[in-house]
C-alpha cells in the first residue's frame, strides 16, 4: 500500500513530539554556544562556533533546532544541492535523548524537505551506532554503501543511507 503524502514510514501509532512538549524551528545566531555544547556531548571531533556559524549563515545549509519551551535541546544539519540534502549533523543534548525528540526532530526535517522539492535524503552513521542507525531504518533510510576507515579519531566505518523523499507518484491503476 502506497503510504500517504502526509505520512513518513514510522509515522503510526506514536505520540507526536508536539505532544511531548517539543517544536521545531530554525536556529539564530542567538544559540551558536548552545549549539556548541550540544556538538561536544557526542561528536569526538567537536564542531568549533566558527563551524556553526558558517553553517548558520550558508544558504545551502538548513539548520533545524529541537527546541523544549525556550531551550534548544537538539539539532539537524543539512546541505541542501538541487534536489538532494545530506545530513551532516543531527544530535540531542544528553538528558534529552530516549525521549522521542530525535524522531520528531528528523520527521519534520523530511517533512519540510520534500515539501521544497527535496527528493533524496542521504547521510552518514557510525556501524556501531545502533541507536542513530534504528531511527534511520525507522525512518525509511537504507543502507547504500560503506566507507571504510571513515571516521578518523577511531577507524570506524561509515554506512551510507538514503531515503527517497519524494511525494509518491499517483499511479493510474489505483488513483483513477
Ligand atoms: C541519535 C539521536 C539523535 C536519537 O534521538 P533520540 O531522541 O535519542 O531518539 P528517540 O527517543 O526519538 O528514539 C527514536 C528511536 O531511536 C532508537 N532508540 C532510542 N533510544 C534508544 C536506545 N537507548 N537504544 C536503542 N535504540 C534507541 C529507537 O529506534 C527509537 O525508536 P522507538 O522508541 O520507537 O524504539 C540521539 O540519541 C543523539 O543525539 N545521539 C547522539 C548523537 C548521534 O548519535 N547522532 C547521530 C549521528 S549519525
């Protein structure tokens, strides 16, 4: 069965991050330290503010935060050419995470993604990271191709994943 326009794979049967008390929204130059902290948490090779704010202030790059009440909780990055993003950075803050924040966070990423025209969704995540890696799978992505020795401050390998993010085609047979 074709899934809806409106829906994602995964989409059924869960609270909305909306419910949780979570919203989504552009970041401002206001949260680069934030934006800072959040990186350091989980990425070995922490993301310096000037990083962050070339990000915020490139045209090709979306910058969408995860924001609970006033605070910026979580983060996803994305470079956007023609019709394709790759995710280059997606994380929550620690005691945030387990929550359904990063799920929200990426649904609605895609969301506004394939409303612009966005078509393939691609990205990279560590083997070992089962936690990012179910989401992904989740979410619709696959795995397309391994980079060996990826990761410099470990060796690790990287899968490649994609999603194809476009509206589902009317087809004839049913749709008429
Ligand atoms: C990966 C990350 C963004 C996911 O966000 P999150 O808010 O923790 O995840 P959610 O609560 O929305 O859970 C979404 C799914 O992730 C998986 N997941 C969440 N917590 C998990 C855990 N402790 N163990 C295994 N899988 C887990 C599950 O598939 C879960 O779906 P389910 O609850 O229906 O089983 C977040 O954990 C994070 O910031 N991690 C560190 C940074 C990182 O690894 N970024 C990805 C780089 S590619």
């Amino acid at each position: 069965m074709a899934t809806p326009a409106h829906k994602l794979p995964g989409d059924a049967d869960v609270e909305t991050g909306a419910d949780m008390g979570f919203h989504v929204a552009s970041v401002s130059h206001f949260w680069l330290g934030r934006l800072v902290e959040i990186d350091s948490h989980w990425n070995p090779k922490s993301w310096s503010a000037q990083l962050f704010e070339r990000e915020l202030s490139s045209r090709s790059s979306v910058v969408r935060g995860l924001f609970s009440g006033n605070d910026l909780v979580g983060y996803l990055i994305a470079h956007v050419v023609c019709n394709e993003a790759h995710i280059v950075s997606f994380g929550l803050a620690p005691k945030w995470r387990g929550m359904g924040g990063g799920r929200f966070l990426l649904r609605e990423f895609l969301r506004s993604s394939r409303l612009e025209g966005i078509t393939v969704v691609t990205l990279d995540v560590r083997v070992t990271n089962l936690r990012a890696r179910k989401l992904y799978e989740e979410s619709g992505f696959e795995v397309v191709g391994i980079r060996r020795n990826y990761y410099s401050d470990n060796g690790e390998d990287a899968l490649t994943m994609r999603l194809d993010a476009a509206e589902p085609k009317p087809n004839p047979l049913v749709d008429s």
